[in-house]
C-alpha cells in the first residue's frame, strides 16, 4: 500500500487517492492536434521516476502532483495544484 | 517423441523417469531468420506458426527470465470471444477456433475447458447491455444466450439470487464456447511444438538493445551477447514500452498492474466462468480445484508487479456477495502482472517505423485468450510482412488517424477502462 502525504490533510492511505494522469499528458485546450497526439498518445511509460496528477478525491479532493518512481512506488516532491495553500 | 495414452503407461510403468526432455536449452546462434523478443504463450506460439505454417526454421524465442513467467503464468485464465466491436469480435472468434483444436494440433493438453463464460447483469441497465453484446455477437456469427435469472440460478445454484442480495441479480448472458484453459500447459506445448519444429528457446537471455543499421533492424543485444537477426517481433506484454524505447520507439501504451488470488482447493462448487457487467470481479475454479479471483487492475502505471491490499479486498468483497459459501474459504496466494495498457483497450500488430522490426502489444488485461490467434497472425506478419485480414485493424498509427477500436468508449486513460 502506497502513503501519499496530501498538502492539506497529511499521510493518508492509497485508496483515497486517484491517479489522472502523467503530467506530461495534461493537455492546453488550444494545443495542436499534433501536440495533443503527442502528450496523449506518446507518453515516456517511464519505469522508474515519473511527475504525476493525483488527486485526493476520498479526502479534501485538492489535486496534486508529485514524482513516483514507478517500480519501487516511492513517492516524492507533493506539491498543491494551484499555488501555496 | 509423440505424448500418448500408451506412452503414459509405459514411462509410469518406469517410475516417470525416463521422460525425454520436452525443449532443448540451446546456446544462441550468431544469427537468425527471425528474433522474437518474449517467451509468453504469443511469443511461442508465434514461433510455433512461423515454422509450421510458414516454414520459417531459423527462429529464436529470447527470453529473459523462464517461458511462461511473465503474464501467461499469472493470469486468471478466461478464455472468451462475447466481444462488442467487429474488429474484436473477428480477433478473439478467430482466437477461439483455434483453442478449440489447440491439444490436438500441439500434442500437449493445455486443459481448454469451455464451461461456458457468464456475465451477470444486476439492473436493468447491465441486462440492455448485456442484451446489446449478445446481438452485437449473434450478428458476427458468435452464439450467445441471454438467460433470464431463473437460468442463471440453475446454472449456478451457488450464488446469491435473492432479492436482498448486495448485488441482486437479474439474469445473464452467456456464450457456452467460452472457458478456461491451464496458463503454464499453453507456454509449455507451444514451447514444446516450437523447438521440435528446431526453434530454439533461449531463456535468461535479456534484450538489452536492438541494433539498428541505416533504419533497419539487424539484430539484437542480448546478455548472451549480440544475436543478428533479420527481423525482430516485439512480444513482451507490460514491458513493450521500454523495448520499444531500445529502437527509440514510444508506443500508445502504458504499462499497469493487475492482480489475481487463489484459495485453498476445495471439491468442485462452480463449473461456469462467472463475471459480471457492473463489478470488477471474474471466479472460476481450477481444476486442481482451487477458487481463483481476479478483480480490478490498480488504476495506475506500475512496473512493480506487486499490488495493493484494498483491491484484494473489494475483490474478495465482491466475490463473497456473489458466492456467499466463498466467505469459507481461505485465500492461499495473491499475486501480480504487469499489463500493457493500450490506449483503446485494443491490442497493437503491426509493423514499425524501424524496417524489420514488429510490434505485438497492447493486449492489456485481456490477452491470455487471444494467445493462438496472436501468434497465428503475428506469423503472418512476421513471414510476409503485411497484416493478415483479421489484424489489419490494430495498426500502430490509429491512435493518430482517429481509427481506435474502444470497445468500453473510455478515451486514452488506461485506468478509465
Ligand atoms: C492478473 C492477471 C489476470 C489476467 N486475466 C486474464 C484472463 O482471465 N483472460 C485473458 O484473456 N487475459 C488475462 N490477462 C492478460 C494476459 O495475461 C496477457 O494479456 C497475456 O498473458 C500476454 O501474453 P504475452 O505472451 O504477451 O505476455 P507475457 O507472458 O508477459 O510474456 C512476455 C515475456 O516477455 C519477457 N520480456 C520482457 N522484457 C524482455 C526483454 N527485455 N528481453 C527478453 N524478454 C523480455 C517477459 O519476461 C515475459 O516472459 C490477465 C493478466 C493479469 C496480469
Ligand atoms: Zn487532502
């Protein structure tokens, strides 16, 4: 089981949490369809150390990323979407 | 030498002692017609049907840790065609034809076992739904049966069909061809077929890197050191994409994790593939008599083959509301696999941009019963270098040209499907 430390609400348990996305895939609406097949399509799949968009959607539902390496589960690097709390 | 009735006899007769070895343990050649990357079931049978049907002889299965250790050896074992797209429907049916016939063609009884693939519907939104595949399926030829709750309950008297169940139970659909079959038996007959046709199976061997000369594949490196080759097949399921990183390939695929559970053996309860159009939960039982589980993959990209406790638990949970007898039952082991997630839910065969190099991947959660038919098409593609008919859908570039296959409607989120 992975322990995420949500900005707002501390440690808590994995299955409070919803992996979106690699930020990497986080698309501009006005991004080129060439961009977004790109940042969608052609993503790192990374085995190792990846920058992620997680939310806390059983908790305080605030999103966040951090970096998670992929093959330990070690997670580092949380911080708020959106700017200082 | 031919597996028989008599020769079961005769060896047991002999203590099993002098049984011949089934495969070779070959030393790599310094070059091959064909390298495939990958010794899962779609890797041998790959290059099972590249020497039978293709008379391909110069053929190596490299693989990095032991045959069958990766996905093929740790997957639930649902075998089933009730598919909702045409391109699928085509795939999994093709697929289907040819486990039904595998023990024979391989001499190996790899235990297929078509018991009959249940879905369960719980409302009447899953039984329109259920009703939609089963015409969708009847109109490509695939038999289906709706059953009514009153079926399914004689179908399988175990499980909860009260009005008060958690999860109350409306009918089902049913296709009867659909089953399991045993994992470790379908890598190992492939594996036997394939070498006594001279394909040598080259285990601890680990692509390191595929080497290219002037955009085309020449070979691989290996840690046995470097093997030519004239074409190299991609086959190596949750690890397609860092493989595919060694020709500086990125692929439409991410690499997930999904887990499954057995329970202590027990005398038969459940002589149906049971699974259900709202809960992530499938249940069969072995034929060592084991209850094996399966439920929802993590939901996010992992290479770590190692899972989190509260999916065994809603998996369980689930499990116990359908089958209230499986609450006695103790769970022996839980384990994972890592799946390539494609971002259509439908798997990739094709050529790549590298000349000589192919990719089969993307087969998520769900590629154990596509294993004949993967390898009988991959063949084909690996022989002549175009798609078969019934691959030439799962092209690598659809992502880009708007042609997904998205039999769940999900978009490019792996763990929205
Ligand atoms: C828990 C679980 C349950 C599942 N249940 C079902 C089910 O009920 N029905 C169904 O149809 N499908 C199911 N699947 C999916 C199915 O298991 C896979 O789609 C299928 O087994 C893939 O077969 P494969 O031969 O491609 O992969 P694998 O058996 O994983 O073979 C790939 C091989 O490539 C090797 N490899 C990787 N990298 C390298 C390298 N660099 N060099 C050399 N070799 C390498 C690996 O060691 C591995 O042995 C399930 C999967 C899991 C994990
Ligand atoms: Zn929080």
């Amino acid at each position: 089981m992975m322990l995420i430390t949500c900005p707002h609400c501390g440690p808590r348990a994995l299955d409070e949490f919803v992996f979106d996305r690699p930020v990497e895939a986080i698309t501009a609406p006005d991004a080129d369809t060439q961009t977004l097949v790109a940042q969608l399509y052609k993503r790192t799949n990374a085995r190792g150390p990846s920058r992620e968009l997680w939310r806390h959607s059983l908790g305080c539902r605030s999103w966040m990323t951090l970096v998670r390496d992929t093959a330990t589960h070690q997670i580092c690097d949380v911080e708020p979407v959106g700017g200082a709390r | 030498m031919t597996y028989s009735a008599l020769k079961l006899l005769t060896e047991g007769l002999k203590g099993h002692k002098t049984w011949p070895q089934a495969w070779r343990d070959p030393a790599p050649k310094s070059h091959y017609d064909v390298v495939i990357i990958g010794g899962g079931g779609h890797g041998l049978a790959t290059a099972y049907y590249l020497a039978k049907v293709h008379g391909v002889r110069n053929i190596a299965v490299v693989e990095r840790g032991w045959i069958g250790g990766g996905n093929t050896g740790r997957n639930t074992t649902i075998v089933r065609s009730n598919y909702r797209l045409p391109p699928m429907q085509a795939l999994m049916e093709f697929s289907l034809k040819l486990w039904e016939g595998m023990s024979l063609d391989l001499n190996f009884n790899v235990m297929f076992s078509p018991r009959g693939a249940l879905f369960l519907g719980h409302s009447d939104s899953d039984m329109l739904q259920l009703a939609q595949r089963g015409d969708a399926m009847e109109a490509a030829g695939i038999t289906a049966e709706l059953m009514s709750l009153a079926e399914v309950k004689k179908l399988c008297p175990l499980l909860d069909t009260s009005t008060l169940a958690r999860f109350p139970i409306q009918g089902g659909l049913i296709q009867r061809r659909g089953g399991t079959a045993r994992h470790d038996a379908v890598a190992w007959g492939y594996a036997r077929a394939a070498d006594a046709l001279g394909v040598d199976i080259l285990q601890n061997c680990e692509v390191t890197g595929i080497v290219r000369q002037g955009g085309r594949v020449v070979g691989v490196e290996t840690s046995k050191g470097r093997i030519g080759a004239d074409r190299v097949g991609i086959c190596v399921a949750g690890n397609s994409g860092r493989v595919a990183a060694l020709a500086d390939l990125r692929l439409p695929i991410e690499s997930h994790l999904l887990q499954a559970f057995v329970s202590e053996p027990v005398k038969p309860m459940l002589d149906t593939v049971v699974m259900s159009q709202s809960l992530h939960c499938y249940i069969s039982q072995s034929d060592k008599g084991e209850i094996v589980l399966g439920g929802n993959p993590d939901q996010y990209p992992t290479y770590s083959q190692r899972g989190s406790p509260h999916r065994i638990e809603e998996a369980a949970t689930e499990a116990m509301a359908l089958i209230p007898a499986l609450s006695r039952l103790r769970m022996l082991r839980s384990w994972a696999g890592t799946t390539d997630m494609s971002f259509d839910g439908a798997p990739i065969l094709d050529a790549t941009s590298v000349e000589g190099l192919y990719l089969n991947g993307g087969w998520c959660y769900g590629g154990f019963k596509a294993t004949p038919g993967s390898g009988y098409l991959y063949a084909h593609l690996l022989a002549k270098g175009v798609n078969h008919a019934v691959a030439a859908p799962f092209r690598l570039d659809r992502f880009e040209t708007g042609h997904t296959i998205d039999e769940a409607g999900a978009g490019p989120m792996p763990q929205n499907r």
